[in-house]
C-alpha cells in the first residue's frame, strides 16, 4: 500500500536537514550517541567530534575532516587503556544530494589496528529533535523514501539515547528477532566498540 504521495506505507520521505545538526555537532566539537548491542543488552556508546581545523583553513570547500573518538576508554588483553577513533570527513548536503559520513579503519591511540581497510559510509537521511537517521550502506542514486527501521538511530544527547535504550531493549526483550531493525549502531568488531 502507498501513501498519496507514491511513498510505500511505512516508509518516510529522505529530507535534507536544514540546518544540519550533525554539522553543527562536528563544527562545535560535540557528541553523538550511539546504540550498540553488547551481551548485557543495548547501551549508549558516546563518541565527540574533535575537527580538524587546519585541514578546513586549506580547502575551499564545505567538507569537515576530524576524528570522532570514543568517550570511553578501551581496554586492551593486557589491561592498557587505549583510545579509540575514527579519522572522519563530512560532506554537508548539497545540490540536492544527502550528507555523507565517511569513518576510516578504527585506530587505538591515533595507530590503526587492523589490516583490512574497514570504512564506512553513512548517509544523513532525517533529523528530528536531536535524534538523527543514518544509512550505513549504498543508496541508490536519487532515492526519494527509505524505510525508518532500516536506519540507525544516532543521538544528539545522553538523555534521548537514554530513552530510546529502554524502549529498545523492551522491544528486543519481546522479539529478538527485531534486533536488526530499531536503529542499533550497525558497526561490529571483536573490540566491542
């Protein structure tokens, strides 16, 4: 069934967010919650924005490069303290097009890790009230709607990821099968991040 509009029923129109509040969180050195499933249930991952500002006085361009670091520290198998981050660049949306995220390969203490070259692509889909929707895969080229339940759920405040983390984890409770489908943060390592 479709709405008036041609959109499927359950489906929500791809708006581009204006102002954009995760532009405005990398620019200002804020945060975004996440939530990521552990064994103990779903928990709220904070992780801040710390912008690279000489790298935006070199271009000419709209684009935010930085890193996005993780508030908690990790502890590694012998019992050392590391930090985690992502190198990162934003490309606020423009000519019509999404916002697009761009984490590299996961580092500890600025010093990549793994092998592989494990980046992600997320694209800024809705912005309402500080909770923010974001696809971690390819869209096809000029998508109009998506489907809510397919996108991850990221938070502008502790207390909103709060809220959504007890009605998750009821939710998951109830149906475990319906784990992959309220917004959890999609990215799984064996570091648990």
């Amino acid at each position: 069934m479709s709405s008036a509009d041609g959109i499927p029923a359950g489906y929500r129109r791809l708006e581009l967010p204006a102002p954009d509040p995760l532009a405005a969180a990398i620019e200002h050195g804020g945060s975004v919650y996440w939530l990521r499933l552990t064994e103990k249930g779903p928990v709220c991952d904070q992780w801040r924005f710390a912008l690279d500002r000489r790298a935006a006085g070199q271009r000419d361009s709209p684009r935010l490069d930085g890193r996005l670091v993780r508030q908690e520290l990790y502890v590694d198998y012998d019992g050392k303290k590391k930090r985690a981050s992502h190198p990162m660049h934003y490309q606020p949306a423009s000519d019509g097009k999404p916002a697009e995220l761009h984490l590299e390969t996961l580092q500890f203490d600025g010093r990549q890790m793994f092998k592989c070259d494990c980046e992600y692509h997320y694209t800024l889909l809705h912005a309402e009230a500080g909770e923010l929707e974001l696809m971690g895969r390819p869209l096809p080229e000029n998508v109009v709607a998506y489907d809510p339940r397919d996108a991850e759920r990221w938070f502008l405040s502790p207390k909103q990821c709060e809220t959504a983390r007890v009605e998750v984890a009821r939710t998951i409770e109830e149906d475990g099968t319906m784990a992959p489908r309220v917004g959890l943060h999609a990215v799984v390592s064996s570091f648990g991040l």
